[in-house]
C-alpha cells in the first residue's frame, strides 16, 4: 500500500499510550476516521489510566497497555497480536517505551513523525514519515496523520462517554451550580503557579461572584499538598476534592463548571473536550503549542518573556516546544490576569444547564 491511500483500509491500529492530555488531543483525529471511514476497523494501544477515561467509546478495540507491569506489558501485547495483522499502525508517541511496543504490532504501513522532530529515535521504528511542520500545536501535528493518509476532514469532536451513575455519585459532592473549578497542578511541577496566586483567585470567586470553587486533582503527594494549602489561605473555602476522582469522576465535574482555571495539564485538555472555557496558566511552556485548543483568548501568556530572560532570544529563535523549567518562572503569572479572564467569562452569563 502506497500513501495517499485510494480506499479506506480494513484495520487500523493508533498507538498512543499517554498522557491524558495527548489523549484527549489525539481523539478528534480518531473521531475523524470513524466519521470518513466508518467501515475501517479501528484498534488502539493505550495506557491503563488513560484507557479509564476513554475506554468505553464504542466502536473502538482498545488494547491496555499498563507500563507498571514492565517486561509483562510486552509479553501481553505480543501474545494479543498474534495472528493479527494490521494495514496501517499511526505511531504517535515519540518515547522509546511506545517504540519498543510498536516493533510487536504487525503492520503493512508504519507512519510515525518526520526525522526532523522525531525525540527517541522513533522514526527508525516507521517506514512512512508525516512531513516536517514547524510551530504546530500538538492537535495540529496529530491531523498531519490522517492527512497524509488522504483525509482531508478534521472533525473536532471528543464525545467521551459520562456514564448515569457517574454523574449521579459526583452529584452527591457537589455544590449548587454555577461552581468554578481550579485544577491547580501538572504532572511536571515547573509549570506549576503559586499557591497564594490561587488562593487569591479562588478568594475573589466566592466574593465576587458568590461561587464556590472546587479544587481537582490526581492523588499524589505534591497535589495534596498543594490543595491543603490553598484551602488554609483562603478566606472562603473552596471544596478539595484533590485525589478523590477517578478521572470519569473528574469529567463529569469538568463538564459541570462553569470555567476552569489550570496550567499546562491533562485536566485543562480534559475540560476542552466536554466544551468547558479553560483559563490556561503558561509561562514554562509554549501555549502556541499546547494551549487548550478551544479556549484561545483566554490564554494568560508569560512565555514569551520566560524565554527571553532565559536565553536572551525570542520564541522565534528557539527550538519549538523549548521549555523553561526554572523554579518562580510561572510566577509571573499575576492573580489580576486570572481574575480579568473569569471576568469574562462569567460576566458573559452562565449557560442554561439544561441545554
């Protein structure tokens, strides 16, 4: 099989482990296919946390792959691709983790990234290669996939499933609408804003608005930590739900805000997918290319600055996706510029929460 392909192939295989949000980026180019081609059978090879989230979408075969478990991982995987075969494997994670897997995948066309911005060698693992892009957003570098098996359409559609009964326990948690969520740490802790900037935000919510403000988050230690001392120096306590969630919990809270406030983090990619506006907090890391996709305008942007101080260049002059991981970075971030952007947001009117 050549590339553009001239009809719809009998199997796919998308092989993108993680994270939460990269898989929430990848899947409006799977609701894509399913749209363009919906004869194509289509399998994906994910992580075991990320397969909660979007696991239950039908008409998908979804393969967890749980890196816990080390050497088993492979040895499951192999085993589950026996006898199968596949006549094109998306290779869209760049990590020798996800490399090494796809070398058990048996597949006619194997397209992964170009040499240029290929990170782990991935491209000695593809025989097709999408053309080199310079300055995408990570969505936009995603599309380049199917385009270049010949499909045009972008469908910018998630549709992750919120069960009844999910919706039914976290309803039990929740205050009365209209709440706004502060989801306030990333997996990476440089990119992280400060404590007392989000008890200050969170503050101005409850007296201006007369909101509660939810706090949301994984289980780790820093996060817990981070959420016990919001709450201690807010005047007007948020409620923690800070490792309580299983990530469908969390969607179906996300989808209920009126406005989520978050730096660079699954959470925030989480949100665009059920239509919530997103406040992205970014100062490490490029908005330009992982920004929250929707939610262009309400972007607080200091990495324009960050990258300056760091290396005396503009944004321009840097390797696209450079990060500035240098501790105070984010707090250039000013708790004025959040509240100017909930401003707009709630000022606009609270939608209808039966529409």
């Amino acid at each position: 099989m050549s590339l553009p392909l001239t009809s719809p192939p009998e199997n796919l295989c998308l092989l993108r482990l993680s994270a939460v949000g990269d898989i929430c980026h990848a899947l409006p180019v799977v609701r894509t296919l399913q749209k363009v081609w919906p004869e194509t059978r289509i399998t994906w090879i994910i992580g075991k946390p990320e397969h909660s989230l979007v696991g239950d979408i039908a008409g998908i075969e979804f393969i967890i792959f749980d890196k816990a478990t080390g050497l088993s991982a492979y040895r499951q995987l192999r085993q589950q691709m026996q006898g199968r075969y596949f006549d094109v494997l998306l290779h869209m994670q760049m990590s020798l983790r996800a490399s090494l897997a796809s070398l058990l995948i048996p597949a006619g066309i194997r397209l992964g990234f170009d040499k240029r911005r290929s990170h782990d060698f991935q491209w000695l693992f593809t025989n097709q290669r999408i053309p080199f892009r310079d300055k995408q957003h990570v969505m936009e570098s995603f599309f380049e996939f199917i385009d270049v098996l010949g499909i045009k359409e972008r469908v910018l559609q998630w549709d992750i499933p919120i069960p009844d009964h999910i919706r039914t326990e976290v309803a039990a948690w929740l205050p009365a609408r209209p709440f706004v969520v502060i989801s306030p740490c990333s997996s990476m802790s440089y990119r992280n804003w400060s404590i007392q900037g989000y008890a200050e935000v969170a503050d101005w919510v409850a007296e201006t608005y007369g909101m509660k403000v939810l706090l949301t988050g994984g289980p780790t230690p820093i996060e817990k930590a981070y959420g016990e001392e919001i709450n201690a120096r807010c005047k007007h306590k948020p409620l923690n739900l800070i490792g309580r969630t299983s990530l469908k919990q969390l969607l179906a809270i996300l989808d209920m805000a009126e406005v989520v406030i978050a730096p660079d983090s699954g959470p925030a990619h989480m949100a665009t997918a059920v239509n919530t506006p997103v406040i992205g907090l970014y100062a490490t890391t490029n908005p330009d290319r992982a920004r929250p996709y929707l939610s262009p305008e309400l972007v607080i942007n200091h990495y324009p600055q960050a990258i300056q101080d760091k290396f005396g260049k503009s944004v321009d002059e840097v390797p696209w996706g450079t990060r500035v991981r240098d501790s105070g970075t984010m707090e250039r971030i000013k708790p004025g510029e959040v509240t100017e952007k909930l401003r707009r947001v709630l000022d606009a009117g609270a939608p209808d929460p039966g529409a």
